[in-house]
C-alpha cells in the first residue's frame, strides 16, 4: 500500500510516547471504534488527552490499556505486547480488521510491540513526517505528519506458511499442504513466492496422489511440475523452493522406470515392492504404526507375487499345476483349490514355498526366517486394520520391518523432497 494510505478499521494497537501528535494523526485517519492502548507508566496519563482530542469523531467507543512496568526491558514490553494481541482476541475482532501503530514509546516498546503482533494478519502503521526538527534529525514537526500504512510483513513473505509447510512436507501430510497453500494465495504474496507456491502445491498434489498409489496422475502431476519448474529456475535462479528440484526430477525418473517396468503400472515387478516398503515407512515416520504394519505385510504377499510372476509368468492366483515341481505338487492339490483352467489359487506362505521348491531367493529367505514370519503374522492380525484391537508402536514396527527386509532383501531408496524452513 501507498505512505499516505489510510483505510477505516475495526480496532487498533497502539503505542504511547510522550508526544501525543502521532497518536491523533493515526486514530484521526483510521477512525477505529476500539483502541488497545500500549503504554509506559510515565505515558499512561496522556491517553485521556489522546482520547478528548478525537472525541468528535465518536472515537474510540471502547478502549483497553496495557502499561508495560519497564519500557526499556525488551522481554517484559513483549510481555506486555503480548497482552495487546491477546485482547484482540477476547474481543472477537477479526485480525484483518485490526491495525497497529508502533510509533509511540520507546524504541524498545516499538520493537516489542511490532514482534508480539507480526504474523497475526495484521495490518501495521507508522507515523513519519516529511519536516523534522534539528535539521531532520529530530522529531516530526507537528502537521507534516504523513502516515506509512503496510500489511503484516508475514503475510506477504508468507513465513509462518512456510514454517508450516516445511513441517507439513516432512511429516507427509501433503493434503494439509494443499489447504496451507490455498490460504496463502487467497492473500497478498510478493510475485516470485507465488509462483513458488503454485510450484511447490503441484508437487504436493503429485506425493499425495502417489501416497495413494495412484502412479499415473502422480507422474503426470510430477512431470507436469518439473518442466514447469525447470522453465521458472532458468529465468530467476533464486527462485524459493529451487533446491528441491533435483530432488523432483529423481522423482520422476522413478515413476517412469515404474511404468516401463509394470506395463503402466498394470503388472508386478521388484520396484513396486521399494515403493510399498517406502511408503510404509512414511507411514511410520508420522506415527501411524498400524497402517505401516499393513503396509509391510503386503510388501511381503507382493514380494511372493513377483517372484511367481518372475519364475513361472503367472500371479499368485492362478498358478498351473503342471508348473508346480513334483515334490510339492501332491500337497498342494489337496490344500488348495484347483479351479477349471487347471490352476491353483496360493495363499501367501504357500506363494513363498513355491517360491523357495523353484529355488527363487525370497522363497529360500522366507523358509529360513519361516519363525520370524510368524511374529509379522501375528502382529498383522493383532492390527485395529486387521483383526484384532492391540495398537502398534513403533518398536514393533521396526521389528517387524527388519524381518520383512531379511526376507525381500535390500531395496532401493525413495526420497520425498524437503522444505527448507525459512
């Protein structure tokens, strides 16, 4: 906003110095029907004159003090500022409605104010003037007040966004992302963070769209994105957020090895068996141990259903019988239900013994850690998101994940970007 601009508001904060001047210039222009006066116990005494020289304007209809015991203590002003912010509050004012003035007091009072109600969604205020006294060293020389009028620095650097944002990112709650920065584009942004914000919300909705497993639209967003913001980085290096995209482009890279290997995500291959472990873990870095549980044992039917799919070119579902070796074949008849094509329909540890009789590595791994399959078994079914009502901790999960691990072996290492908080 311009220097001279002034808009009509709901209420004010202002601080109290020993000229009262400033003061009736910025009530005179902002008209506000409250003011929350912040004062020093030497200042507090002038807010009666204050208030008797805007009373033809029926102003202000309530007032509230706040006097700060030492105005030269940053601590105890920011306490005492504090309380300015609070009030706002208990009076059910909205904060868009609500301007500060820190041109009164010390400097400390000034500064303790401007941080105790920065980030709030306040606009800020600042009383000038274009003739000082003392060669235009000293004070504003009454009438050539002018008024500087800005909005909360905050909001327009987006900073507490940000903070959130980062948070948001590193605990994978990418749809609290997307309302974080929805809020922020519904308000002022400097241009560059903007852009930023748009860029950075596109990959939000492509991590959650792959945190729901739906790889296409994920790929889609992402690749998207990535060109977009390739275009942006190249025309304004310092653009915020620039350092994640490499980090994006890996991303990308993973999904279309992804697709290529899984027919377009139509088929199972190792990769998809990385990705589920991944997103598993995520589930636990965020505290949710059920859900990564179940996540793990999936890992571990999938990692039974690639090896079938690799070694004889079936799913789990539909294995034929004359592909099923002789010394296991008589055995599996009788336990599993063979339909009219001919093919058996394997459980999980069934899946894994094939495995293992068609001397594939998992199947091999799975019969020696066959005891240990047994606790991931357990705590599976022992889940709220199974079958039983024992809540999983992070312990368990570990546990459980070391065993999945032994069984499937190492896998590759997926990484969500990161925000820098600041």
């Amino acid at each position: 906003m311009s220097d001279t601009m002034t808009s009509s508001v709901d209420a004010m904060i202002v601080s109290v110095g020993g000229s009262i001047e400033p003061l009736v210039t910025t009530l005179r222009a902002h008209r506000p029907t409250i003011v929350i006066f912040f004062a020093s116990e030497q200042t507090v005494e002038l807010i009666g004159t204050i208030k008797d020289r805007v009373r033809d304007l029926g102003i202000p209809e309530t007032d509230r003090k706040v006097v700060t015991s030492d105005p030269q203590d940053l601590v105890t002003c920011y306490t005492d500022a504090l309380r300015c912010a609070a009030l706002i509050d208990e009076l059910d004012i909205p904060h868009d409605r609500v301007a500060v003035d820190f041109t009164g007091g010390t400097k400390v009072m000034s500064a303790a104010l401007a941080l105790a109600t920065v980030g709030k969604g306040f606009s800020f205020a600042y009383v000038g003037g274009y003739e000082r006294s003392k060669e235009g060293r000293g004070v504003v020389i009454t009438g050539s007040e002018t008024i500087v009028h800005r909005d909360d620095p905050f909001a327009v650097f987006a900073v507490e966004e940000r903070r959130r944002l980062a948070l948001f990112f590193r605990t994978f709650q990418f749809t609290a992302a997307l309302t974080l920065i929805q809020s922020a584009l519904a308000r002022p942004l400097r241009e560059p963070d903007r852009l930023a914000f748009k860029l950075i919300g596109e990959v939000a909705h492509g991590y959650l769209f792959w945190e729901r497993f739906e790889y296409q639209r994920a790929l889609e967003t992402l690749g998207r994105c990535l060109k977009q913001w390739t275009t942006a980085v190249q025309a304004n290096p310092s653009l915020r957020y620039a350092n994640i995209l490499p980090t994006v482009a890996e991303n990308v890279t993973w999904l279309e090895d992804l697709s290529a290997h899984t027919a377009r995500f139509s088929r199972y291959h190792q990769l998809l068996v990385a990705d589920l472990l991944a997103n598993a873990d995520r589930r636990a870095a965020e505290g949710s141990y059920d859900d990564g549980i179940v996540r793990l044992y999936r890992a571990l039917e999938l990692g039974a259903q690639v090896s079938i799919q690799r070694r004889l070119g079936c799913g789990t579902d539909r294995v034929p019988i004359n592909q099923i070796p002789e010394t296991v074949r008589p055995d599996f008849l009788a336990r599993y239900r063979q339909d009219e094509a001919g093919t058996l329909q394997l459980p999980l540890e069934a899946s894994y013994r094939l495995s293992a009789a068609l001397g594939e590595p998992e199947g091999q791994r799975f019969e020696q850690q066959r005891g240990q399959f047994k606790k991931v078994q357990s705590a599976r079914n022992s889940s709220w998101l199974a079958h039983g009502m024992n809540p999983a901790n992070e312990k368990d999960y570990r546990h459980l994940r070391e065993v999945v691990l032994t069984i499937l072996g190492d896998q590759p290492t997926i990484t969500f970007a990161m925000l820098e908080e600041t």
